[in-house]
C-alpha cells in the first residue's frame, strides 16, 4: 500500500511540474520580445537540422541527474515535443507520443519563453535507442566534392502496350508528372501499391529508355547521357547480390570495379573499409551475404550492403527504391538518416518509400504524392498537409502524416473531413457518387485531388521550372558527354570477374551432393564393368558401351549445369552492366572461363576411379588422352548450355529444349543405331557424344580392327568438330546476350 501512494505522489509531482512549466510559458508573454535577432524568424531560416524537436520535462528520466540507464533511454518517448518553427509563429503544437500511453494532447496559443527553450534539451537523432543490427555510427566520408546535378522533369508520361489474343491495349502508368530535386536535398516518392512509384524512379535513373516515355527529364539542363551512368547510384527494390559472398568482399569488388581509373587498388579497397564503417556493418563484414538457401546476414544488413554498393563510388545522383522495406523502425530511421547525411554532402537523393513513420516523413525535404499515376501533390514535405488542408481535406483525429496521405491517394476519406464541393454531391443524392457510409467513392475523390493540384499549384511549379540553373556551362557540357567512364580496363576487369566467379561457385562444384553424385556413379560403373577384357571382341563391346556411357554422361551434366548459368544472373547482369560496371565481353569471357578450372576437378576424380576399375588400357598415354577427350566434351556441351540458356533465358523452356537436343544427339552418337538414314545423318555430325565416343574408341584400341563399325584413326577430325563447337555455341551465347533489352537500354 506504501509503494502504491508513493507511486501515485510521484505521478501527481511529475504532473504538477508539467502543470508548472506551462503555467511559466503563459504567464511570460512579452519574453519572445527578448530574443536574438537570430531567432527572432526561425520560421522560415531554420535548416534540416535546426528544425529538430525541442523536448520539455515530461518524462521521469529528464529529472534524473543525468542518468543514462536503458529505464531512461526507454521513458523519452513519453516527452513532448514543441516545434520550434511552430513556436515561432505563436501556434505551437505540443504532441505527447507515446505508443504505450495513446493519449494525444495540444495547446494552442501560447509562447515558451527563450531561457526555457535554452535550457531545454532539444530531441534529436543521438535519442534514439542505438539498435544492435544497425551498428555504431560513424563519422561520414561522402564529403569529398562531386559533380553536383540539378535533376528537373516536367509533363513525363509513360504507357505500356498490353498485347491481348486479338488486339493491343494501351495503358497509363504515368499522367504528366511534373517535379524537381536539387543538391543537398532528399525526394521522396509516396503513394499506394500501383501508383507509379517505381515506374517515374526508372524514368528518372536512365532505366527506362523507350518510345512511349513522353514528356522532358533534364540533368543540369541537359538530357540523359551515358556519362550519367559513372554518376547515378541505383538500389533497387530487390536485394540482388551474390549470396557466397561475404559483405567485405562484395564491396571490394564493386569498389575496384567502379571506381576511377587514377585510385589504385589499396585505395579502392580502404573505400570499402570507409562504406562498411559508415553502414555499420563491421560485425558482419566477414558473414556471407546468404539467400533462400543459404544461411547469412539479416534482411536490414542486407539493405545496407544494397546501399554501399551504390555510395561507393560517391554518386551525385543517388535513386532507392523503398530502401526501408521489411526493416524495423529504428533500421529505418537509421537508413533514412545515412541518406539524409549523403543529401547534406551535395548529392540529390530521390527515393520512393512505401508507408514510414513519422519520424521518417519529417527527414525529407520534398514529396511527391502518385494516385493511379497522377501527380497528387509535389512540394516541401513539410507543407504536404497544410495544402491538403487547404483544399478541404483535413484529418479528424490525430494521426502519422504519411497514413494521412496514402489514405487520401487512395480515395480514402474515413476520419478525413469531406471537403465542401464533394459534400454537396454526397448530400444531393446522387447515385453514382454516394456510398453507404456517407462518403465519396474514391474515383471522385482521386478526379477531385487531381482537379485541385492542377488549378491551385501545378502552373506555378512549372514556370519555377522554366527558369535557368545558375551553372556554368562547363558543367552543363560535363553532364552531356557521350563518353562512358569505365573504372577499370578491360583486362584488370576480366581478373577482377574471374576471382569474384571462382569465389561465389566453388560452393557449388564442390557440395557434397555434387560429390556424392559423380563419385557414386562412378563406383557403379566401376563394379559393373569390373576388370572386363579387351582383348576379346565380346569384351570390347562391352566396354564400348561403358565408354559411350561417358561420353553420354559428360555431355548430360554440363549441359543442366550450364543452362542456369544467364537466367539466374540476368538480374545481377542488368544492374551491373546499367551502372557501367564492366565490358559484356569482360563478363562474358571471364564466366566462361572461370568454369573451367573447377569443371577439371570432378572428372578427373572420376576417371581415376572409372578407368583402373574397369580395367582400361593401363597406359599414361591413353589415361591422359581419355581426361582431355572428356574434358573437350564437358567444355563443348557447357556451350551448349550457354547457347540455349543465353538465347531464351527462361527456364522451363531452356530445359525443355535442352532436353529434346541432348536425347537427339544421344540417339544419334553412333552406339545405338549404326546405319543413321541420309536424310537426317547430317545429326550425328552436330553431335558432341557423337565425336567423344570416336575419340575414346580410338584411344582404347589403337592398332585395333574396328569396334562398332568406327575406324581407329588418328581422331584430328573429331578434335576439330569439338574444338569448333566450343567456340560456335559460346559465340551464340555472346550474340545472345548482345541482343538481350536490359533494362537499362545499353
């Protein structure tokens, strides 16, 4: 009972001072007459980082000696908050938010006296609890100065052809979209799911490059140039790393790969050091990226990596694509800080973001509100709700802004005030307008959003728009350079691509489910044809059938493996080849052959154990010419697969078609059907079990009569038929690729 009423006089006190404080602000009216003529108009001068929120003692940690314990740390969501540009115009807003209590209190109308704002502790960024996985921050390194990009886009319209069984429809994504973001500040895209967001961000990062794009994007005045590409940091909504990677590594690579020619390869890798401490990620540089299957980071480090990749190369022109997406608060806010902080260092930072908090919408600095792909709002975030409150739209209870505004781009007007003109339709009973609850559909209201942007803000902001940068024309010119910037030459990239190939699928070749695969086959194969004879001609039919077998299974394997090769990285090849980061030829040259040394391992081991089991021609010559005939047919039938995967790059049809050529080519490799018709030998000879099986007859039984009808000559043919299907099938693959529409348009 004792520890009852002393926790009720301790509510009562920490009640009455609150009382108390608030008493003092009305009763010193004249005090703001006594301020410094510094801030004496803080309304409209007040920086990002001056317009924090000051806190008065509403808290039971405020009044406790400065003690920074968690129970302290914890209680300051339960503080007031006064704007300090709100107090500046005499109507502040006081906010009490805290989740656990729910209560929501304002006082209008009266001034805090400017010893009590001084003694005060302003809340900022340094109060939030640090979270574990979002690391300890560190002292930005995006200071160094960069090419600064003035980014303007007016009347951009977008469509997309929908082709049907009998005709085509064209339909709207983007309605003249008008807007601008300038260095040093953050631009957020907002809206509900189909709104256009995604779409107007790859219109404004270069990604979107086709004739049904209407309207003007500009970059210092200037249109978009592949110089731009060096210049534009681009994360994309899905996370698209290598997941054997470990976080060092991949932002080692993409620094040695992206930045400039003059830093040198220590000096590239001390900048991945500098992202990894900026981001927060040193506890788990070392951990591998992880992915469906693959245990790694968390979904926020993850993010983070996202975002390194990009800041890396210190872009002036940086797009995210809902960066905070699946990450908790304190993460977000987190991220939504790095970007602000990037911003504040002379980059232009445009993101779309889904639904944040609170917290989160008073960081950026413009918005731009999408319904149905119709501009709804574009402007300062900060008077995002004083328009819509101009326009009748105002919420009925207190609630986060951004939920305000998804709820009105959406159509949404529960607990939002009708404004009068829809009122009236509602009142007159029109059918096609009212609903049950008394409210407008949301199509009136979408028609109405649009209707008062048009005629209230969109002809001002077009003509802000119309008038010149104040840039130099050198810089200007900068912008419009039709000459790529490759951070690296086309050797040191093919080794760069090489390593990184070799580093992620070593996990690959080498699983014990690979292992067990080939070393158990070829323990079968080895019992069944245990020590068989040579010498007679029963006996080389056998091991006839045990060589085409080889030849019928080395040229099986590559082929499945190699087929997933370009459609599992098309969505890692079209982010890297649209920031510039490497020569297709570099790629290309350097995925192929990156293979090879890990493709030589398996069959040798299986060959050591096949061969001498089967009691083989037990010679070095013969051993060494049988790996390197199977070697020739792992790397023909791994073109293939390139070729067929590389052409369709879907995977249900690359299987398909993969399948009916191998089974063709099997049926005509000369084992099952000695006497092929005229009219489709032409088969056996676009065979590469065909040409093994020859060539593995031959060096078994040199000096031999025939086996199976084939000769035992010197081969050179067979050698050239293989060695021109390596070469052939991998020149598709290339010339595939080629014609392959990135999104990027290069």
């Amino acid at each position: 009972m004792e520890k009852h009423i002393n926790s009720t006089s301790l509510a009562r006190t920490k009640s009455d001072q609150l009382v108390e404080t608030l008493a003092a602000a009305f009763k010193s009216p004249t005090q703001s007459d006594n301020q410094t003529p510094g801030t004496s108009d803080s309304g409209g001068t007040l920086s990002r980082k001056s317009s924090r929120r000051l806190v008065m003692g509403a808290s039971p940690g405020r009044s406790g000696g400065g003690s920074k314990n968690t129970h302290i740390r914890k209680s300051r969501s339960a503080q007031m908050k006064l704007d300090l540009e709100e107090l500046s115009s005499g109507a502040a807003l006081s906010r009490a938010s805290s989740a656990s209590l729910g209560l929501s209190f304002s006082f209008t109308g009266f001034t805090v006296p400017s010893d009590e704002i001084a003694d005060s502790k302003p809340f900022s960024d340094d109060d939030i609890p640090e979270d574990i996985e979002a690391g300890t921050r560190k002292p930005i390194f995006q200071t160094e100065p960069t090419l600064p990009i003035y980014l303007k886009f007016t009347d951009v319209t977008y469509k997309v052809i929908i082709k049907g069984m009998t005709a085509s429809e064209e339909r709207d994504i983007l309605n003249g979209i008008t807007g601008a973001v300038n260095p040093g500040e953050v631009l957020a895209l907002m809206g509900p799911s189909g709104s256009g967001k995604t779409t107007l961000l790859n219109l404004l990062g270069g990604r979107l490059i086709q004739s049904t794009v209407g309207g003007t994007i500009t970059y210092n005045d200037q249109p978009y140039s592949k110089f731009l590409k060096s210049r534009i940091g681009f994360v994309t909504q899905d996370d698209v790393l290598f997941p054997h990677l470990t976080v060092k590594e991949t932002l080692t690579y993409a620094a040695r790969l992206r930045l400039p020619k003059a830093l040198t390869t220590q000096q590239k890798e001390k900048r991945a050091i500098d992202v990894i401490c900026e981001l927060g990620l040193e506890r788990c540089q070392d951990t591998m990226i992880g992915g469906s299957f693959v245990r790694g980071v968390s979904g926020g480090e993850r993010k983070r990596v996202c975002i390194g990749n990009e800041i890396i190369i210190n872009p002036s022109l940086l797009f995210l694509d809902e960066p905070t997406s699946g990450l908790d608060s304190t993460t977000a806010l987190r991220t939504v800080q790095t970007l602000q902080d990037i911003a504040e260092a002379g980059k232009t930072v445009i993101t779309t973001i889904h639904q944040p908090s609170s917290r989160l919408f008073h960081k950026f600095d413009k918005l731009i509100l999408l319904g149905k792909g119709s501009l709804l709002y574009f402007g300062k975030a900060s008077e995002a709700m004083v328009y819509f409150s101009s326009i009748g739209c105002s919420p009925l209870i207190a609630m986060n802004p951004a939920e305000f505004l998804l709820d009105l781009a959406n159509g949404n007007l529960n607990d939002i005030s009708v404004p009068p003109e829809l009122e009236d339709k509602v009142q007159m009973g029109n059918s096609e307008t009212e609903t049950r609850n008394g409210k407008p559909p949301p199509a009136v209201v979408h028609e109405y959003l649009v209707e008062a942007y048009e005629s209230r803000v969109a002809d001002n902001e077009k003509k802000k728009l119309m008038s010149p940068l104040p840039l130099d024309e050198e810089l200007k010119l900068k912008v419009s350079s039709s000459k790529r910037q490759w951070g690296a030459s086309w050797w040191q990239q093919y080794c760069i691509l090489f390593c990184r190939g070799i580093k992620e699928r070593r996990h690959d070749y080498f699983s014990w489910l690979r292992i067990t695969q080939v070393l158990s086959t070829a323990i079968i194969l080895g019992l069944l044809w245990w020590q068989s004879d040579s010498k007679s001609s029963r006996g080389r039919q056998d091991q006839a059938g045990l060589l085409f077998f080889i030849a019928v299974f080395w040229g099986f394997f590559p082929v499945f493996t190699a087929i997933f090769t370009f459609p599992q990285e098309r969505a890692m090849l079209s982010k890297e080849r649209a920031a510039d980061m490497y020569r297709l030829s570099a790629y290309f040259l350097a995925r192929t052959t990156s293979d090879l040394p890990l493709d030589m391992i398996l069959p040798v081991l299986f060959l050591l154990v096949v061969y001498f089991m089967a009691g083989l021609r037990p010679s070095t010559g013969p051993f060494f010419l049988s790996m390197l005939t199977v070697f020739l047919c792992i790397v023909a039938a791994q073109g293939l697969g390139l070729a067929i995967g590389a052409t369709l790059m879907d995977l249900k049809r690359a299987t398909t078609l993969a399948s009916v050529t191998v089974m063709t080519f099997m049926l005509a490799g000369g084992y099952f059907v000695k006497k092929v018709p005229v009219f489709v030998s032409w088969i056996r000879y676009m065979s590469f079990n065909y040409h093994t099986y020859k060539l593995l007859l031959k060096v078994q039984y040199e000096d031999m009569p025939p086996v199976n009808g084939i000769k035992t000559d010197s081969g050179l043919r067979e050698v050239a038929a293989l060695v021109a299907m390596i070469f052939g099938y991998r020149l598709l693959a290339y010339l595939s690729l080629r014609r392959m529409q990135l999104h990027c348009g290069a």
